[in-house]
C-alpha cells in the first residue's frame, strides 16, 4: 500500500479541528482562538514532536511508521473504524481487532480524561496497564512502565514481591486465587495459543503457589467491593472500586474511591498533595 499525503493531511487537519480541548482532557484557556486543537497540543498527545506532526498536515516527510499512526490515532481519540482509516492512508495495514488489541476506544477515553482527581486505570483483560491517572501512579507507581509477561499484574503477583507490598497481607491469600481464576477464564476463553494460556505456562514453570492455586481449578472468583492498598509513607488505604467495561476490546476502567470524610479521604487528598515524590 503507498501513502496518500493529500488524503492523510486532509483528515488529519480535520480530525483536529473537530476536536475541542475538554474532548480530550485539556483546559481550554482563557485566550484560546483556534477552532479545534493546535498542532502541538495533538503532537503532545500523540507523544512525538510538533515539528514531525506539522509536516504530515502539511503532506511532508518521510513516511510515518505503524507505531506512529497508531500514536496518532489514539491521541486524536479515533474510534476504530477512523483509526483503520488512518492506517490505510498511511500506508499501512490496519492491526487487527479483537480482544487482545490495546487501543482504547474514544468514550473509555473521554471519561478516563475526566477523572484526574481520582485514582484509576485502564486495563486489559490480563490486567495490563494501559493508562493511569497521576493519582494512580502517586498509589501505586507507573504500571505502563512494565514490558514482556511483567506487564500483567496476575503474573506480577507470582513473580515480584514489590507487587504484593501493594496490598494488605491479610488479602494476599485471596488476591493468589482470584488473579489465577481470572488467567483460567481468559485462558479458556481465548484459547491454547493464545497469549493468556502463554502466560499460565510461565507461570507454572516458576511459581509453586501459582502452582497450588492453579490446581484449585477455580473459575467466576470476584474481586472484592473494598481494596486495601498499602502505600510506603501513607499506610493502609482502603479503596472502593467501580470498574467500567468496554466489551468491545475487552478493556476495563478501574475508578478507586473512597469514602467521604473517612482516614482514607484524608489520605487521598495527601497524596494528591505529593504525588510520586517520598515524603521525608
């Protein structure tokens, strides 16, 4: 397939300009003239240089790669038939869909966009990461970071102890059989060759508690209305947890609440207070 830049530069400009800042969680400004978003802020969204996405609206440079276009796609909230679109006037073959994809969809963004104030997430159905609100990482830390079968926290809980001082002990046993009844379900769902049954392999030749649980042959195990989390400098916070589902790419919003006026309300404002940092 070859790049069409006049159509490629075309939609992209109005893509752009069809979008308004709170569409894709930015403040709009006081002095703001242009309609739509500028040029650096979706450059800034799409995590690549103004200067590399000026030059695709204006049917320059070289001809951009898969990674980029997809980039591209998710930071201009496409939906999936417009980002297959946007491959195709790149150049590219559009990546398949299903259940193992990591686009999120255009809705789960704009309401994950809306919700700085709080911890939350965006995970796949192996409980990988996608995205995470600066709250969420001052709770946990940066989850996306992770690479290969560390990805996933059920396979994160079994091989990393850094993971389990997350949460309170006395939910460790628990937690043990729940992310293993999650991985059977996926497993059998997706099947043999698929990338959940792949990691129950690992598993299996590395964890004798994965081991023992995985025997159990537990399936349908639910996770608990209240998590308790374990920060470094903030102790025990107890958390509930409303969790959104697109059934299309099998991706799940994670929101963590707490009570109103509770030790753990106190807490949350804190650590929206210091984010990341350690508290010395």
């Amino acid at each position: 397939m070859e790049i069409d830049r006049t159509g490629l530069a075309e939609f992209l400009r109005h893509r752009r300009e069809s979008l308004q800042p709170e569409d894709v969680g930015l403040p709009r400004g006081q002095r703001r003239r242009t309609s739509g978003l500028r040029r650096e802020e979706v450059a800034a969204l799409s995590h690549m240089s103004t200067d590399y996405y000026s030059r695709l609206e204006r049917e320059r440079g070289p001809q951009p790669s898969e990674q980029m276009i997809a980039s591209i796609a998710q930071g201009l909230h496409l939906s999936l038939d417009e980002r297959d679109h946007l491959f195709r006037l790149a150049g590219h073959t559009p990546p398949g869909r299903g259940s193992s994809g990591e686009y999120i969809g255009p809705g789960m963004l704009r309401i994950f966009d809306r919700l700085q104030d709080t911890p939350a997430e965006i995970v796949t159905e192996l409980g990988e990461s996608l995205r995470q609100t600066p709250l969420a990482v001052a709770l946990t830390g940066d989850l996306t970071a992770y690479r290969g079968p560390a990805r996933s926290i059920g396979y994160r809980w079994f091989t990393d102890p850094a993971t389990r001082a997350l949460y309170a002990p006395e939910d460790h046993a628990f937690l043990s059989r729940l992310w293993a009844s999650g991985l059977r379900q996926v497993a059998t769902l997706r099947g043999a060759d698929s990338r959940a049954a792949h990691l129950a392999e690992q598993l299996l030749a590395q964890s004798e508690e994965f081991r023992e649980v995985w025997g159990l042959h537990e399936v349908g195990i639910r996770p608990r209305d209240v998590k308790h989390f374990v920060h470094p400098e903030l102790g025990v916070l107890e958390l509930a947890c409303q969790t959104l589902l697109d059934p299309a790419q099998s991706h799940s919003l994670l929101v963590y609440t707490a009570i109103p006026g509770s030790e753990t309300a106190e807490k949350l404002q804190l650590l929206s207070v210091i984010g990341s940092q350690t508290l010395r």
